[in-house]
C-alpha cells in the first residue's frame, strides 16, 4: 500500500514501491523511482532520472535530483541516487550529473543535515553525516563513515578519507587523509579521529599504528613521498595502514600537509 496526500504532484510514470508515503505538496517527476518504505513529509521536489532507496526519509523543502548547476551541462540524461536508510532533513539539495550518464551518489544509511549540499558528480560513501550548511562542491568523494562539520566547504574533485572528521566552518581544497580529525581555515591536520576509530570499533593495535603513522606524516618534516617509504619500512602494514597508504598514492590533488 502507498499512502500519497491529494495534494502532491506525482507523474503517472513515476514508480512508487510498497509503503511509500507522499506528503503534502510534494512533487514528484517522471523519471523517479521511489523504493519501499520510504518517507517524504511535505514540499519536497524529486526530479530527473532519480532513485530514492528504501526506508529514506527526506523532510520538507528539500530538492533532489534537479538539473545541475554547472554551466557546463548541454542536456543529456544524469542520474542521481540515494541509498537505503538515508536520512535527508530540510532543504537539503543534491543535484544530477553534468556528462552524460553521470551519478551524483548518497550512500546507505547517510545523515544529511538542513541546508547540506551536493553537486554534480559527488560520490558519499554509507554511513556519512553531514552536519548543517556543509557543502561538496563538483565531484567531490566522501568515504564511508567520514563526518563533515556544520557549515565546511569542500572544494571540487577533493576526496575525504574514511572515518575522517572534518570540524565546522572549515575550507577543505586538499585530500583529507582516512582517519584523520581535519579542522580550520587554513585547515590542518591536528591528529587521529581517536573517537570516531573507538566507536567504529578500530582495534587498539590499529589505533596506535594509525597515531605513529600521524606523526611521520605530520611531525618529522618530511615530504609525502619520504613520509610513505618510512610508514611502510617501519610500521606493520595492517589493513588501515595499507589503507592510508593506497588512498594518499592516489591523491591528485595532494593531501592536506
């Protein structure tokens, strides 16, 4: 059964799964799929080729899937998709690809805060939050489990580590690296996301390689490279060391130093 209000806006050719329900004044494009169990309260806008997962829950105001706003978009067919269990809150806005055929992704169980936004080509991991006014510029990558504080701004093609913590009203233009508390404009890295490791349940072990990786990187003066060759010749590579290893030899725009 779904439960629509008689006053929302929803295309027939929409698709609207079992236990969905539609507030008031919603609308609701063409080219939607809601999955099941999902919630949408009131004047919410679903537009374009666009995938709402199961047991989502969007507040009022918020507009999802509409057209890019990079002047680069020449038309074309763009999708956007929000995982399962994601939680949208008010006037919350993620908008479709520029290239054709280009996602703009939320993962699963995400907590996306009042006034968030994210454009064209941004991938968000599962289990992020992103607390009020954060905002991901142009595909942008966000691991699972990062945390973006309230009003922080991150620049285009930037990527934020796993189980990263990046505080409020910071200026992110570099990558920040997995498992790091990430804070200020000019941002830097001030050490291990200690509480975020402990909830997630990263071992002691892990911890204390991820802390002595910390200070090679950022207390020895050296270079990245240099800081890489002395992590892998004297820490054991555990697989949260092997991870911070790949993620920084990948980095296109560097890692914030």
């Amino acid at each position: 059964m779904k439960e629509i209000d008689k006053t929302a806006v929803v295309s027939p050719s929409a698709v609207l799964e079992d236990g969905v329900f539609i507030g008031p004044y919603c609308v609701i494009g063409p080219n939607v799929k809601i999955c099941a169990g999902a919630r949408l309260m009131s004047h919410i806008v679903i537009d374009g080729y666009t995938t709402i997962g199961a047991s989502c829950s969007i507040f009022p105001f918020a507009s999802i899937g509409t057209q890019t706003q990079d002047l680069k978009y020449k038309g074309g067919k763009t999708f956007v998709e929000i995982g399962e269990g994601t939680t949208l809150r008010e006037y919350v806005t993620v908008n479709s690809g520029t290239e054709e055929g280009e996602v703009t992704k939320v993962g699963k169980k995400c907590h996306v805060m009042a006034y968030c936004h994210v454009a064209h080509g941004c991938k968000v991991g599962n289990e992020v939050i992103m607390a009020n006014c954060a905002t991901l510029a142009g595909y942008v990558t966000v691991e699972d489990m990062a945390v973006i504080g309230g009003l922080a701004a991150v620049h285009q093609f930037v990527r934020i580590g796993k189980m990263c913590m990046i505080g409020g009203c910071s200026k992110i233009t570099q990558d920040c690296p997995p498992f790091m508390l990430v804070d200020g404009n000019p941002v830097s890295v001030h050490g291990p996301n200690s509480v975020g490791l402990k909830r997630r349940g990263i071992n002691e072990n892990a911890q204390r390689l991820i802390k002595e990786a910390y200070k090679i990187l950022y207390r020895q003066n050296l270079s990245v490279s240099q800081a890489v060759e002395k992590i892998k010749a004297e820490l054991s590579l555990c697989e949260e060391i092997e991870y911070l290893l790949k993620f920084i030899e990948l980095s296109q725009r560097g890692i914030i130093k």
